[in-house]
C-alpha cells in the first residue's frame, strides 16, 4: 500500500494547453489547427522539456516560417496565457495529503525557464518537498531514466509510491518500474483513488 505520491504538475495540479492562448491568436479555428499542428506542434515543443531554451528552440522556427514570426514568439512571450487555472480537487489533495503527514515529490516535463512561475501559481505547491523537472535534467517521460533518477535522488520505493499523471504512456512506464499508479482523467477520480489506498 502506498504510503507517499508522486506528482505530474501539468494538467494534474494546474491546466495547460497551447490552445488556451492560441484560439485568442487565431480568429479562425482552422487557422489555429493549422499553426498548432505544422508550426508549434507538441513534438517541437517537447525540446523545451528537454532543457533546449526557448530562444534556441524558436530559431529554426522563425527560419521555416517567418510568416508566423508574431505567433512563434507568442509561445514564449505569451506562455502563461496557455493556462487556465489550477485544478482545486488535486489542490485540496495536496493540502489533505499535508495534514495527514504524507511526504509528496513533484516529477514534471517542463522547461527550466518556466518552472518557477509554476509553481508559483499554487500555494500546494509548497507541501511537495522536492522537484524532479525535465528541463534540467535533459531527459523527459516516459523514458524510464527519468523514473529511475526520481526513484534514486527521493529514496522512493516505487511499491510505496502513488504515481499521478495524465499521460497514458508515462503511468505505463511508472507501472513497469512498479510504482503504484493513477492516470488522472477525471479530477473527481482522485479522492476516491486516495482514500482507497488508505492516504486519506
């Protein structure tokens, strides 16, 4: 039985999709399809989480399609307009977790360079004893090296652990390395998913 968590930050403890932002860029919704799915698309994103700057990332970019110069830009200059608030049933999680003297970790796919106005973004935040961000690692889930770097660096037992996350794929590499999982779908899942284990 678990007895400590493991958290995925991005749409589990706070929402984030480049459509948040870029559906105010784009008057047209075929135009914004367009632009996320063969200019800033999720597979060159992914760079950022890999700890590629967000200069360095935007270069090629503006190269292949300086037409789109404003809006490349805006992935960086506009980043915090992606997101659309936290999620309060994985907040009071946190918060409940705390009370009842639960050690939580935070394990993120998320660039350097934002990071910390992310967690500034929720006073849970504050009860996750320590970080494992991609960005500074250079290695990004579902690589099972990023599990293994997490397991080591906290003293996890992975049988011990409750892994929450929303990708299908990095709870099934966190479930071939044994860690006890849930896939965040539903935030109203998750209490139920905690209580149980007996966590609350």
């Amino acid at each position: 039985m678990a007895s400590k968590l493991l958290w995925d930050v991005g749409n589990v403890v706070v929402r984030w999709n480049p459509r948040t932002l870029y559906s105010q860029v784009f008057e047209d919704p075929a135009d914004c399809d367009r632009f996320l799915s063969a200019v800033c698309t999720m597979d060159w994103h992914t760079a950022h989480d890999r700890g590629v700057t967000f200069a360095d990332n935007r270069a090629p970019l503006l190269a292949r399609f300086p037409e789109y110069a404003d809006q490349i830009h805006a992935w960086e200059t506009r980043w915090w307009d992606m997101f659309s608030g936290t999620i309060p049933e994985t907040e009071a999680a946190i918060e409940a977790l705390a009370l009842r003297g639960v050690p939580q970790f935070g394990l993120t796919n998320m660039s350097r360079e934002t990071f910390p106005g992310t967690i500034a973004m929720s006073p849970a935040f504050r009860h996750i004893q320590a970080f494992v961000v991609s960005g500074d690692e250079g290695l990004i889930k579902p690589d099972p090296a990023i599990f293994e770097l997490t397991r080591d660096r906290f003293g996890l037992d992975p049988a011990d652990t409750l892994f929450v996350d929303d990708s299908a794929a990095n709870i099934a590499t966190a479930q071939a390395l044994g860690f006890d999982t849930h896939h965040f779908t539903d935030p109203a899942a998750l209490l139920p998913a905690l209580e149980a284990r007996g966590l609350l």
